[in-house]
C-alpha cells in the first residue's frame, strides 16, 4: 500500500468515525419528551384540581382566593364559557375554561 492510499485510507476512517459518532449522539439527544411525566397528570394532581372542590365546598375561601363570591364566579363563568374554551387535539387536551378563569381571576 502506497503513502497516497494510506493518508485515503485514514481519512475515509476518520469521517466515517465522525458520523457515526454525531449518529449516536443524534440518538441520545433525540428521546425528549412531549410533555414532561413531572406534568402529565396535571389535570388529576394539579394545583388546580386538588384546590378548586375544595375551594367550592368554603366560599369564604373561595372569595379570598379569587375575591368573588360563588355565585357571581357561576355567573361570569355562564357568560365567558364559550370565549374560553379552547379545542382539544391529537397533541394535548386543552386547558379547561374554569380552569382558565380561575387562573385569570386569581
């Protein structure tokens, strides 16, 4: 083997090396997630949903938290359900309108 076929020999060695390093490294990085587990079950373990029954059941509470009473949150809620609302898809449910409102309010 000659010195021009060896130095073709190592660089062809070289960069094949190189990809299939940046290949494996591509691998490692690639396993994301779409929603993170820490927040998956947002909507059974969440602030949220572990406050809100009980938060209704106090509306003493329930007026400091969100600084209305029951019934005028009823009411606000009767004339901005439709506004908002959001679509669910294939990517994720979306973020209920009591929910949303509370958030606003609090």
């Amino acid at each position: 083997m000659s010195d021009d076929e060896m130095v073709c020999f190592v660089a062809a060695a070289t960069v094949t090396s190189y990809f299939l390093h940046e290949r494996e490294r591509r691998k490692k990085r690639a396993c994301r997630y779409w929603i993170h587990p820490v927040i998956a079950d947002r909507e059974e373990r969440g602030q949220f949903w572990v406050m809100y029954s009980d938060l209704c059941d106090h509306e003493d509470t329930f007026l400091d938290y969100t600084r209305m009473s029951i019934k005028s949150f009823d009411e606000l809620m009767g004339l901005l359900s439709s506004r908002l609302q959001r679509m669910d898809t294939y990517f994720g449910n979306g973020i209920p309108s009591v929910e949303r409102l509370i958030i606003t309010l609090r």
